[in-house]
C-alpha cells in the first residue's frame, strides 16, 4: 500500500448532468473506500487518491452491495475521486 495518511483524505462519488453540473454528490469515508476500490477497473492507487475514476453503469450494483446507502439517479453521469482536507 502507499504511506498515505488517510486522515487527511476526502472521497466523492459525483453525478454530474448534460451540462457538466455536479447534480448528485455523496461523500465517502476510508472503510467505504476499500470496500470498493477494488471494483474500480484501472486504478493505480490503494486509496484512489491519485485521480477521478469513471463509474459506470454496470458497477452500480456491486457499489451498492459494498455500501447500501449509495444512490444512482438516472441520467447521471458517475465519477469517484479522493482530494485533500484542509488541515
């Protein structure tokens, strides 16, 4: 695993419109974060820290078996990304 102090860290999954707008964004914490990390095809980091990973239809499934209260509205498009809290 990277030396990545996960305190410091904040998860988004966002859902963003046809006119690119943040439509749909519900905050992720570190347990829900391994629960799914390994779903997300192509990643390069133990905590998706590093970047925006596109969540595609067909993992809405798996992502809500792992964590039940997440949401998929339709017409949305789905993004998940870690970023940095302000300390």
């Amino acid at each position: 695993m990277n030396d990545i102090n996960t305190e410091t860290l904040g998860w988004d999954l966002i859902g963003w419109d046809s006119d690119e707008q943040a439509a749909h964004v519900t905050g992720l914490n570190r347990v829900e974060i391994l629960r799914i990390r390994d779903l997300l095809p192509g990643r390069d980091d133990d905590f998706l820290e590093t970047a925006v990973y596109e969540v595609p239809p067909a993992l809405y499934s798996a992502m809500q078996g792992a964590i039940p209260h997440l949401e998929f509205r339709e017409g949305l498009e789905y993004q998940i990304g870690g970023f940095l809290l302000r300390v």
